[in-house]
C-alpha cells in the first residue's frame, strides 16, 4: 500500500483545514443518505428472513471490518511512523488510541439507554423513555463512529482514502438501513414512520463526520490518535453488537462467509479507489 502521505494533494493553512472538514462532512453525509435508500426498501417489503437479515448486516460488518485495518490503522500507522521517526512508537500510540475508542464507546453503551432489536434494553432503566427513542439511540451509537471513520478517512487531504471509505460505508448503510426500518415494522411501528427513524438516524453520521474531519484538521498531531480511535469504535460495534446479533438464529455459516464477501468488497475499493 501507497504511503498516505504521499497521496495527499496540496493545502496550507486555514482554507487546507476548511477543505478537509467540508470533505468529511459531505463524505460522511454522502455515506449516511445511503441509509435512506435501503430504508425506502420498507415500504415494499414487510418483513425480512432471519437469514437474509442475518446476511445483509454479517456483509457490512465486513465491510467496517476491511474498512478498519486498510483505511483508518494502516494509514493511522503511516501518519504516526513519519510524525514520531519510529514504527514502534507509532503502532504504540495507534493501539493506544483504538483501545481508547473501544473503551469509550463501551461507556456510552454503559450509561446511555438504548434497545437492540435481538439482544434487548442495554445501559440504565429510564421508564420514561418511549420505546422508539431507545431504538434510535441504539442506531444513532452505531452510526456516528461509521461517519467519524469516514472524516478522519479524509485527514490531511487524502482524498483517495476518504473516497474509498466513504464508499465502502455507504454500500453497508443499504442493507443495514433497510434491515433497521424492517425491524422497525416489525415491532409495531408504521412504514412511515419505519423509513423516517432509519433514514433520519444515518444523518448521525455526518455529524461524526464533521466531529472527525475537524479534529484531525485543528490538531494534525492527534491524526494517529484519531484514526486509531475511530478503528477501535468501529471493531467495538462489530463485536458487542453486529456479531453476536447475528449468530443468535442459527445462520452462523451464513452470516460468516457474508461478512467475509463484505471484507473483500471492502478490501477490492481500498486497493483500487485508495
């Protein structure tokens, strides 16, 4: 793989810093209106097969699984390697800030209620808190990591790796959007309504965007950090929630090898777009 920095076009100064963030937050923006699209899917399908829910959320954890190594530790390694002159020390650094996003993540999952639709109510009892806004904090958890990877994903200008990343999440956004809204139906909300929680929970995305793309651009030293940060939120999802969701059913063989097409997807953009 191609140096990150040396795929990077040319900016100084403020308008450099304001071309990133505009770059991240559109990116992102861009990944997260892919969930309206599969949401859409509601209103022409009631319900979906086990199985082929099983599949279609197993591919985009491959999907962030490849985005995670190939277009934020990688890159995250490269960053750290020519700002501190020592491998070592930089994979030291880029492991300190994935554990820091898994660690992170796994609070705001502890002290933020929310609802999975397999595995239940997690985080504090809060009585008062209807059951669709549980759901929508649960989507919205999941979402605003995707789009900070995405605007990290253009830190420095590195517009090959954000298109890529941006592209990869994306195409997991449409079946984990339709898959939401169908899982919405499912529990007694209508299609409208179904389509509207999904498609208005991918906006969290661009907001994790602009949060991602900002940082990197106002402190260029956290790059390593940052994207290290960004690859451990996402590994967290893939295993507390993706996973384990869809090994419950009994298409463990059938979710293994979705997320394995989805990795390779993922891996084929990187190479070819990054």
């Amino acid at each position: 793989m191609e140096p990150v920095c040396g795929r990077r076009y040319a900016m100084t100064g403020v308008s450099a810093a304001t071309n990133v963030i505009w770059l991240g937050f559109l990116g992102s923006l861009g990944a997260g209106l892919a969930t309206g699209i599969g949401a859409a899917g509601v209103f022409f399908i009631r319900r979906l097969s086990d199985w082929l829910e099983d599949m279609m959320l197993s591919f985009a954890a491959g999907i962030m699984l490849a985005a995670t190594f190939f277009s934020l530790l990688l890159p995250a390694i490269d960053h750290g390697e020519a700002q501190f002159g020592g491998r070592v020390i930089a994979v030291s650094v880029v492991t300190a800030g994935l554990l820091l996003g898994a660690i992170t993540l796994q609070l705001v999952h502890r002290w933020a209620p929310h609802e999975h639709f397999i595995t239940g109510r997690e985080g504090p009892e809060v009585a008062a808190v209807a059951r669709i806004w549980l759901f929508i904090v649960a989507i919205t958890l999941h979402n605003f990591p995707e789009g900070m990877a995405v605007g990290v994903g253009f830190a420095d200008g590195d517009v090959s790796n954000g298109i890529s990343l941006a592209t990869g999440i994306g195409m997991q956004n449409i079946p984990e959007g339709l898959a939401v809204a169908v899982s919405l139906l499912a529990v007694g909300y209508t299609r409208m309504q179904s389509f509207l929680v999904a498609f208005l929970t991918g906006l969290a995305e661009p907001l994790g965007g602009l949060f991602g793309s900002a940082a990197v651009s106002l402190a260029a030293p956290l790059m390593p950090w940052t994207l290290g940060f960004a690859a451990g939120a996402m590994l967290f999802i893939i295993s507390d929630e993706i996973i384990p969701e869809t090994h419950r059913g009994g298409f463990q063989t059938v979710a293994t090898f979705s997320l394995m097409v989805g990795f390779a997807v993922m891996m084929f953009l990187d190479a070819t777009l990054g």
